[in-house]
C-alpha cells in the first residue's frame, strides 16, 4: 500500500507534466497572444512549485540545496501573472505596460531580503539545512505568512477587477470572445478555491489547529485539479486557448448573462427606439465602421453620439440579434461584395475577410455559416457557377 508522502509526490508529479505539456501547447499557439504566454510562464512556475512542495525532504535539498526556499518568493509572481492574464483576455489592460509594474513590488521586496540566503554557498546551505525541524519551522515564518495573506487578497481583487468589466465585455464582445470571458470567470474563482484551500490549511498547520492542519500535506491539490481541468477545457474547448483556427458550432454556444427586467426603467418609446436604430444603420452604412475589427459599442456610441445603454436597448429591441450579430452581418455582406472584386482576385478568404472587418479566421468561419448556411468557399463557387451558367 502507498504511503501518504509517496503517493503526494506521485499526484504532484503527474500534475507537474501535465502543466508543462500544457504550457508548450499555449507558447506554441499563434492566436490569442501575449495572453497565451501569460499563462504559460504561470504553469511552468506551478508545475516547479508542484515539483518542490511533493519533494520536500531533507534528502531532496540536501541534494539540490539551491532549490532550498525558492519556493518562498515564487508565489508572489502568480497575481502579477494572473492580473495580466485577466487585462489581456478582457482587453483592460493599460497602454502602457510599465503601469502593472507595481504588481511586482511584492517579489521584488522578497528577493532582496532573501538574497543573503540565496548567495550563500552549497556548503554553508546544507549546514543550515542540516538541522531539517529548525528549517521546517522557518518554511512557517513570516514570509510565508505574509505571502500567504497575499495571495488571498490579491484573488479576491482580480475577481472583483472582472466582475467590474463583466456585463460589459459580454456585451461588446464577439462569440469566440464572450466563450472566452466566461471560461475566465470560472478560472478565476477556481483559482481563488485552490488559494482559499492552500492558505487554510498552511495557517492551520503553522498554529496546529488539529483537524484541518491535516489538510496541509494536500494544500497544493486545488492546483492539481486546476491543471486537470485546463487540460480538460484545452481538449474539449481548444479555441479558448487558440489551439484550433476552426470553432464548431458546438464551441460557440454561449449561455448569456442573466439580464432580469434589462430595460424596464427605461423611458424610451418604440418611435424613439426605431429612431435610434435607423440613425445606427445609417451611421454604419456611410461610414463603414464595420470594417474596423475591434469596433465596440461604446465606441460606436461615441460616434453616433447616443448613450451606449440606450443603443443597446435599440439595437437589442428592433434587430433580430444583438451588437455583434448586427455589425457581424455588416461583415458578412461586406466580403461577399469584396470577393467579387477583380482588385482582390489576388487576395486569400482570409485576406479579403479582414478587409471586411473580421478579426480571424475562426471568428470569420463561423459567423459566415451562421449567416449563409454555407461555408465561405461553398459560397463562392455557388456564386461563380450561377455566374458561368
């Protein structure tokens, strides 16, 4: 029979691979980037503290004494990390990078006062290590405890940093973009399970509260599971992670946001409402905002000159669809009449999608079906045989 230590390492090892396999799967991707990246540094930094936290024996750093208390500091670059992440899958992120740079103080603080230690040579670190309970009792000490609070606080922040942007994002974003943005939510508050768990039972075991300090020797589970199911969403779902350029229908299903009484304190009329929509469609009739890929509703709103609310409400209560589907269409229409040009014979599906509008490849596709009931290369030869008949 397994005994408790062999089997954590075998758990963590396992969950370590997985993590790193997964992390060369997202730096290899082309679409979705920095974010992508983001991610990948995260789980490469897991997957070593995986490694460092199931082999924590006397034997372990007596053998690789340099490994001894790293695992001190990494913590402290999960939020910045997670942070960044949040800011680039939500385009939130500031234009200047160096803003999210205070992010960082934390670890930056951490590493100078361990630099004493960390210079120290192999000799001189396995004699304090030599003494494993005295060490042990210091892996509880206050730079533990206080990263430890840090990494509750910070989750919450970044939970509550997305819940302030979530009703919007869900509105001006395109399908594969809200799959996007709702995966997130959910990876969020795992994320903040996994740290409730480990900040729990590593200050349950630091005071002996008998019961949960048990669950320290799993503290690190929550992590495990999170890898599994990146793992799962990346087989199941790839397109949040830009593994595939293709979407099935079947991805794109995206359960809306409750929207409880959405309108009722409005004070808008139907005259007022089709007024409203009519000067919108005109709007981006002569001014072809749709072929700008990253239109938004509130910049939309800025051009037209209505409050976004209330355009939304127009737009959501005369038209068979919401912001998207409508600016989407425009799109569609947009390279049907783009791709019979001669000037863009010399363009691919993809070249002459982007010059209607469309972001990608995968968003391209799949809206194109939507609409048609065709792929875009099916519609063109149907096109070109009713042309030649």
């Amino acid at each position: 029979m397994l005994n408790k230590v062999l089997l954590i390492q075998i758990i963590y090892s396992a969950a370590s691979i997985q993590g790193l396999f997964l992390s060369v799967l997202l730096l290899r991707t082309k679409i979705n980037q920095p974010a992508n990246r983001i991610l990948a540094v995260l789980l490469i930094l897991l997957s070593g503290h995986l490694i460092l936290v199931g082999f924590d024996n006397r034997e372990f750093f007596l053998a690789l004494p340099h490994l001894s208390r790293v695992s001190w500091i990494i913590g402290s670059l999960y939020w910045p990390l997670i942070f960044l992440f949040v800011q680039y899958i939500t385009q939130t992120q500031p234009n200047k990078i160096w803003k999210n740079g205070w992010l960082f103080i934390p670890f930056v603080t951490l590493f100078i006062l361990m630099l004493p230690y960390y210079t120290l040579s192999i000799e001189d670190k396995r004699i304090l290590l030599s003494n494993f309970e005295e060490s042990s009792r210091d892996d509880f000490g206050w730079v533990n405890q206080v990263v430890s609070l840090l990494h509750l606080v910070f989750q919450i922040f970044i939970l509550m940093y997305y819940l302030r942007f979530e009703r919007k994002l869900l509105d001006e974003f395109s399908e594969v973009e809200s799959l996007r943005i709702q995966w997130l939510k959910q990876f969020l508050i795992i994320t903040l399970g996994a740290t409730v768990l480990a900040v729990v039972s590593f200050f349950a075991r630091t005071w002996n509260i008998s019961v949960l300090s048990q669950l320290y020797s799993f503290h690190f589970i929550g992590i495990v599971l999170l890898f599994y199911w990146l793992s799962y969403k990346a087989l199941t779902q790839p397109v949040l992670f830009g593994i595939v350029k293709e979407v099935s229908s079947k991805e794109l299903i995206v359960t809306p946001a409750p929207e409880p009484e959405k309108y009722k304190k409005s004070s808008l009329e139907t005259e007022q409402l089709n007024a409203i929509f009519k000067k919108v469609r005109t709007v981006l009739h002569e001014q072809q905002l749709f072929l700008k890929n990253d239109l938004t509703l509130t910049q939309l709103s800025g051009v037209v000159g209505i409050p976004r609310h209330q355009l939304s409400q127009a737009i959501n209560s005369c038209y068979t669809g919401n912001f998207f589907d409508l600016i989407n269409d425009h799109r569609v229409e947009a390279f049907k009449r783009l791709a019979l040009l001669p000037d863009n014979k010399h363009l691919s599906l993809l070249g002459i999608a982007q010059e209607a509008g469309f972001s990608s490849k995968a968003t391209f596709y799949s809206v194109f079906k939507k609409k048609t009931g065709m792929t875009p290369t099916e519609y063109l030869q149907k096109i070109n045989s009713m042309g030649s008949s």
